[in-house]
C-alpha cells in the first residue's frame, strides 16, 4: 500500500510533463513549447520540484533527475536530435509510470471559514434559476501503464517492447474486445497505431445556437440547464437538456438514452458540445443529438473536431475504438523510431512518423490533416519505389554480361535512313550473318517491312527503335509495351525475336491463356516464316510425345521461337541460348512466374506487354522497375466501332442488329458476367442460362455456342476452332474472351449487366470486333445501373480512347478495380492514392537519388530505412 502510495505521488509531474512534450512534438521540435527558458528551463523546475516530492515521499530520485540530463543541451540541436531525445524522454516517463494502479486514501477536508450572510436581491417570480458554473476540472489521469518493462532497458529497446505489446495491454481491452480488434487485423500497440481512420467528419466547427439552420448537420457548444426524461405514445424514451450560449437557448434531444440523464444532471452548469440535426417536432423545435461530449471532464474525441471515423466490425463501437486509439497516440505515437533520414525529410518537407501518425488520427486542424497524409502517402509511395530500384539492381547490376545484340535497322525497315543510329557492341567474335544462325538457312534477304501485308506506324518505328537500342546493350532490358487495342504490338514483338535469332539466341514469349498463346503462335510463325524461323507452341494440353520433340528443338536449338502458357517455366523445359523473353498481359503473372522464365536463360533481355492502357501514374509505381514504351496511335484505315449504350429492356434491338449481320454473313459475341445463375446476383446474367433462353427462345434458326472458364481446355478449344472456322454464328461467353481473341469476322458485340465491368475490361471487350474490314458495333446493357455506373457506361459510350478510359476508369473505381495490386508483385497501400501524380513523381525522384548514392542502403544511416524496406516488401519482393 504505501509503494503504491509514493508511485501515485508523481502522477500528476508526470502527466504534466507528458502533456509539455507532445505539445512539443506538435510544433515540429521548434522549442516553443515553453515561452522563456524553452524545454531546457522546464526540465530543471520541474526536476528539482520533482526530487523534492520524492525525497518528502521517501522515493530514489535518481530516476528523476535523468529527466533533465536528456533535454540538456536541447536547444542547440538539430530537429531529428531533439525527436531522438524527446523519445527517450517520453520512454522514461512510461517506465515512472509503469507501476500498478495507486489505490487512493482519503484526503481529510480542512474547515471552510463561516461567511457572513449576504442579503440576496428580490427576483421575479417566472425567473429562471442560475446555474452553478463549475470550475473546469482536471482531467483525470490516464490509467496506467500494463506493459511489464526490465530495469535497465536501453531507449530503443523500450520502444520497440511497447510497440510490439499485445493489444490487451491497452485499458479497457479484454478477451472479447481483443477478438473483435483482431478481426481487423490489430494484435499489437503498433497495429493500431497503424490502424488509420478512412474519413474525418468536420465536427469542428462550432455554430453559434441562434443560427442553426434547419435539417443541416451541425455542431454548437452550450451550457447545460435543465435534463428530465420523457415517454413517448410509442413507448421510446426522449432525454432532452435545455443547452444556451450568449445568442440563445436550444433543446437537445436524445432517444432511447435513458441513462443519460443522469450523466447530464450530474454535468449541470458544465459545457457540452453536442452534433446533431435541428428539426421541429410538434410545435416545439429540438435540437436531435448524433454525438455530444463534455469539454470539462474529457478531451473532445466524438465532436467538436475533425473526429476520425475507422472501419469496425461487429460488436466494436467507433466511440470504444476512438478511445484506445487516443489511448496509443498520447502514449506510444511519441516512440515511433524515425526511418527516414534527414535529407529525405528536407527534401520533401515532410513531417516526423510520430507528428504524422498522431495528426493522422486526431488532426488540429485540415492543414495538419493533410500534411499528415502526405507524409504517410510518401512512406508508401516511397519504399515501393525502392522495392523497384531493387528488382532494376537485381536483375540488370547484380549479374554477369547479358547479350549486346547488333543492331542491323535495315534489316527490319524498308527505309531506316531517318531513324535514330543504334550503337552496336564492340565484339571480339564474328557477328553472326544472315543465315549463319543456329537455324535453318533465312529464304529471303528482304527486311521484315517488306514481307508484311501493312507498313509499321510512326509509333511502331519509334517503339521498335526504343526497344533495339536497350537489346544493343550488355544490361539487360526491362522494358514495358504498351498499347491499345489493335496498335500492333505482334508486329513490334516480331521485330524483336528476329532481331535475337539475327544474333543467334533463342526467343521466348509466354501469355496468359492457351486461346492467347495458340493466337500468337499463328501470328508470329506467319511473320516469321520468310525467314526459315522455326517456332513451337509449349501449352497444357500437348500430348506428352509433341512436347517431348519440342523440349529436345529447344534444348538443341533447333527451334528459335517457343511460345507458350505457364508450361514454358516448368522444370523439364530448357533453352540452348534464350536472348530475349516476352511476357503478354503482364499483369496475369505474379513476380515469381516472370523471374522463373528469366532464370530459364543467360540473362535474357526482357520485354512485357500489355493491351490494357495503364494510366501514366499506375505505370511508374506498378511497373517503376521497368521503362515504358507506348504505342499511342493506330493503324491507318481501322474503323471506328459504333457503341451504344442501352437500358436491359432495350436489348431487343442488338438482337435485330444481330440478326442482320449475321444474315450478311458476320458473327457475333453475346457476353456475361457469370457463368452459373446466383442466388446472390439474382439480376445478373449467367451464361449457361442466356445461352439456353437465347438458343430457345431469340434465335433458334442460329448457331450458338458457349465459352466460359469452367470448361476444359479442350472444350474450350474446340468451341473457340468452331467459331474461327465460321461453325458457329454466336458465341455466348464469360470474360474468357477479354484477351487477344482474334475474329476478323465478328462485327457485333453485346455486352451484359455492362455496369458490373469496369472501363478498361469494357474495352477490351470491344476490342474483340472491328478486326476486319466491316463496321462494327458493341452494344453495354444494363438494367440496374446504379449513378456512378451510369456515369461510366457514358464515359466509355462517348471515347474510344483506351489510354483516356483508362485515366477515366482509374478516377472511378481507383486502383484497386483497376489492376491486381498483389498480383502485379506490389504491396497493398493503407493511406496513398495512385491518382496523385506530383507525389507518385517526388517519390520516384527522391529514391532513384537516394539509391544511386546508396546502392541497397549499406550506410549506417540509412540502418533504419533498409530494415523498414524489408518488412513492407518481406512477402511481396520476389527472390
């Protein structure tokens, strides 16, 4: 009892001096703290009151007085040296504080001196009574600290115990809360720390009672007069306090609170500030209350502020969750290690992770708020930039010599005169000739321009130009392609892989599905043919004799093109020199899947390509370990597609147009969002049961087939040969057929429940017609669009752009729907928004300066940045 009662002594010295360091860190480490004297003046009084009490208490003041030894010499230090010593000044308040909660004895209360009696003035008698205005009382002090910490326990050490101790040493978290915080993947101090609001309500202003408009939610502060309880004829109960200011006076009304009268009645004379929305009821005006609080006995945390509103799940309320993240912020935010070193935080102008994670949760005010938010946007932003300077490192610095092919532009263009002059390797052995490969001898000497049935675009020329001067270098390439639908990407990758079997390597291209890699395979063997190039098709489905022939033609170097799905990075699949990868719809493939197909080679250079437009902001964070090559004009000559967008009851009319143009010997796609009906999406079209309505009842004279991608590959196969060769009129299909599929012959598209697609899918399914000569049209139906669906389906009705979608769909669904975040290989981001260009750009300047002075952040004081990198990569960088 009485070790209880010495450690209660120094509660309110240690409050006190809690409260003058995180008002500290608030001000950016200025040292304004305290007017006159600053920090350095503080902690020499409030030491030598502090030793005094303990010596009156019978308690060691040795622990006490290393308050002042660590803010000495403050005001001459550096920012992140005063942060560093605050934290260690806030560690050692916790260790004072870290004993079991004080018992309290009573206080006798000395006698109140007898006043003479005074005579009171007459009052009339409707006057209302005054109420006692009670002085503003102490806050109470935070309940102690559960956390057990070793004596002698270095500042580090300290912080990283309290930040890494279970969630249930928080007050007021038991087993059950635990349950539900963990459900939301909180487990320690430091999760919810890192637990951060997804909106600020603006409760923060507070409106004078005389002008609170009608039906607004408002807020405005008061003092309390009268409380009483009534029943309503509904039986529900009303508790209504009659609240004024100097404008005016204000009924609040709560419902079904009974308890709360009691509370307010003991709060009479105090201050509230209640939320809420005016309204009238009867011929009486009430004032009906979302959230109050009183200022005299608590910090505002539910009003009054810019009041943080987190994610919940069942069982946990805001205002509990509100009271153990304020509980962290005040106790722990303080001790966040600093990971950033000073140069980075200049550079941006940012706050300190402590600053920011506090003002994050309870911001002062919107500009804090925001500022807040860009330091912790940056983090993110920032360490996925490193995580690409990495994989950049890994693969073209970390290696041996890769391939420096030559370059010969007149071999590829029917005029290279105008074009940039590739430099080639400076080499000690014969470059190869033409027909002097490992192949067969070439049966032509034309350049590739010539055997082909177009001319290359401007875009094309200047891609493959990009793409050849990066392949005339010993570091590998990694480069990303990028182009609409239709731009002529097969035609560039062609160039490549002739390019490569000019110098006497093999090339490798791997798609995402069989229908895909079978398509490029016909595409690239008739491109290639001129040339006596030798391809093979690796897929699933192969029987086990054909894909032993093709394994020994690559292993040999008998065949210089294999094209295939993820057969091609199996164990049993070998190359005799791979020079060159290529990798379709990149963002199918996790990180690993590229990398095996690498390693398969002697350093191949490396080309991804992508027929979904990705906005220029998602591109350098998604794919910042790449350059970027864009393909950004079309073929001359191509039709534009006539796109409609039609409500569910006017899909009639795609079928007449159906009709029609199969009548004129067109085919046409028919597509669902879902394979099997839902009891879930009742209102969304299944295939299976839209193939059969539409077979028996719409066009029964037709041709159907169904595709989706619950079907075996064979099947799948089988059904998509059929409506190639012209078996069938309709294919009714699942989005199996958003990629690639190539129908020069298909002219009408119909797209189903079209809001359930985003833009960027949506396009791609129109890429599937207009390939041919004839005009053709897609039609978007949707029966239940909601407003922002609506908003889309406009959008894509309107441009035909896919790069302009594709900004369009990331403003409208943000990243997420856009492309699979976890998918492309990066880490899911808490706070940062993709569509913040001037950020996503300071960020990747900032890492690429700071990671060329500091390859793999190997200097002391970069320690801290390199271990923060390797966690928030740990499950994500591939190795």
């Amino acid at each position: 009892m009485e070790k209880q009662s010495k450690q209660h002594v120094l509660s309110p010295y240690i409050e006190r001096a809690r409260k003058v360091l995180q008002l500290e860190q608030r001000t950016q480490y200025r040292d304004k703290a305290i007017l006159g004297g600053g920090l350095e003046a503080f902690a020499s009084h409030w030491t030598s009151e502090a030793v005094q009490t303990c010596s009156a208490a019978g308690i060691d003041p040795a622990p006490v007085r290393r308050f002042a030894q660590l803010l000495q010499g403050y005001h001459q230090r550096d920012p992140e040296q005063r942060a560093s010593s605050l934290r260690a000044v806030l560690a050692l308040l916790h260790e004072l504080d870290s004993g079991p909660n004080p018992v309290a004895t009573p206080v006798k209360k000395e006698a109140e001196p007898i006043a003479a009696p005074v005579k009171k003035e007459a009052k009339p008698k409707d006057a209302r009574p005054e109420p006692v205005i009670r002085k503003m009382q102490e806050p109470p002090p935070l309940p102690q600290n559960q956390i057990q910490l070793e004596a002698g326990m270095s500042q580090g050490h300290t912080a990283l115990t309290l930040l890494s101790a279970d969630v249930s040493a928080i007050p007021g978290v038991g087993p059950t809360v635990k349950k539900r915080l963990n459900h939301l993947n909180i487990r320690t101090v430091r999760d919810l720390l890192f637990y951060f609001p997804r909106e600020h309500r603006d409760y923060s202003r507070l409106t004078p009672i005389n002008k609170i408009p009608f039906d607004e939610l408002t807020t405005t502060k008061g003092l309390i007069w009268e409380v009483s309880t009534k029943r309503t004829s509904g039986g529900r109960t009303r508790t209504i306090a009659e609240i004024s200011d100097e404008y005016g006076k204000l009924y609040a009304n709560w419902f079904n609170q009974p308890y709360l009268e009691k509370q307010l009645q003991k709060a009479k004379g105090s201050y509230i500030v209640v939320t809420g929305i005016k309204q009238r009821l009867g011929n009486k005006v009430y004032f009906n209350v979302r959230s109050h609080e009183l200022p005299e006995q608590n910090e505002l945390l539910n009003t009054g502020r810019l009041v943080p509103v987190y994610s919940l799940t069942e069982g946990l309320h805001a205002k509990a969750l509100r009271r153990f993240t304020d509980y962290v912020v005040k106790r722990y935010a303080g001790m966040l290690p600093e990971h950033l070193p000073p140069s980075v935080l200049q550079a941006a102008n940012l706050l300190t992770l402590s600053q920011a994670v506090a003002q994050y949760h309870y911001p002062e005010n919107e500009g804090m708020r925001q500022a807040a938010y860009r330091r912790l946007a940056f983090d993110e932003l920032f360490l996925i930039q490193l995580g690409m300077q990495e994989r950049r490192s890994r693969w073209q610095f970390e290696a041996p010599q890769g391939n420096a092919f030559s370059i010969e532009l007149d071999k590829i263009f029917l005029d290279s005169s105008e074009l940039p002059k590739i430099k080639s390797p400076e080499r000690q052995e014969a470059v190869p000739t033409l027909g002097s490969t490992l192949w067969s001898v070439f049966t032509t000497d034309k350049p590739l321009e010539a055997t082909l049935p177009f001319r290359f675009t401007e875009a094309q020329r200047r891609v493959i130009c990009e793409i050849f001067a990066d392949m005339a270098k010993s570091q590998p390439m990694c480069r990303l392609l990028q182009g609409d639908v239709g731009a002529g990407k097969t035609a560039v990758a062609a160039a490549a892989l002739l390019m490569a079997a000019f110098n006497g390597c093999q090339g490798a291209i791997m798609a995402p599905t069989e229908i895909l890699a079978e398509q490029h395979a016909r595409s690239i063997t008739k491109m290639l043919e001129p040339f006596g190039i030798r391809t093979v098709l690796l897929t699933g489905s192969l029987r086990q004799r054909e894909r032993n022939q093709y394994r020994e033609m690559l292993a040999s170097g008998e065949a210089a093109v294999a094209i295939g799905t993820h057969a091609l990075i199996q164990d049993d699949i070998t190359f005799h020199k791979l020079g060159l990868v290529i990798v379709d719809e990149q963002h199918r493939f996790g990180v690993e899947q590229r990398d095996l197909l690498r390693r398969k080679g002697y350093h191949p250079h490396m080309l991804v390509m992508t027929a979904t437009p990705i906005p220029r902001t998602l591109a350098l964070t998604l794919y910042g370990d790449l350059d970027v090559s864009v393909i950004d004009q079309l073929p001359p000559g191509r039709q534009k597609i006539i796109t409609r967008w039609r409500t569910g009851a006017r899909r009639k009319e795609a079928y007449q147009l159906i009709e029609k143009q199969v009548e004129e010997g067109r085919q046409a796609f028919i597509i669902c969002p879902l394979v099997e009906e839902s009891e879930a999406l009742q209102e969304v079209k299944a295939a299976t049961a839209e193939y059969e309505r539409l077979q028996r009842e719409v066009f029964p004279h037709l041709r159907l087939g169904l595709l989706h991608g619950a079907m075996k590959p064979a099947e799948k196969d089988e059904i998509m040969h059929r409506f190639r060769n012209h078996e069938l009129d309709v294919l009714v299909a699942t989005s199996v057929i958003e990629v690639g599929i190539d129908i020069p012959n298909a002219t009408v598209i119909v797209i189903e429940d079209a809001d359930r697609f985003g833009l960027s899918q949506l396009h791609q399914f129109r890429g599937r017609v207009g390939r041919g000569q004839h005009q053709s049209y897609c039609y978007v139906l949707s029966a239940e669009a909601s407003i922002n669906a609506q908003e889309r389906l406009g959008v894509f009705e309107q441009i035909d752009d896919g790069f302009k979608l594709a900004e369009e769909d990331l403003r409208l669904r943000g990243p997420g729907d856009f492309v699979g975040v976890r998918q492309s290989g990066m880490p899911e981001m808490k706070v940062a928004d993709l569509s913040d260009t001037a950020l996503i750009s300071l960020t990747r300047d900032v890492a690429a300066k700071l990671w060329q002075s500091d390859p793999y952040l190997r200097k002391p004081e970069h320690a801290p940045l390199r271990e923060r990198m390797h966690l928030f990569w740990r499950d994500f960088m591939a190795h």
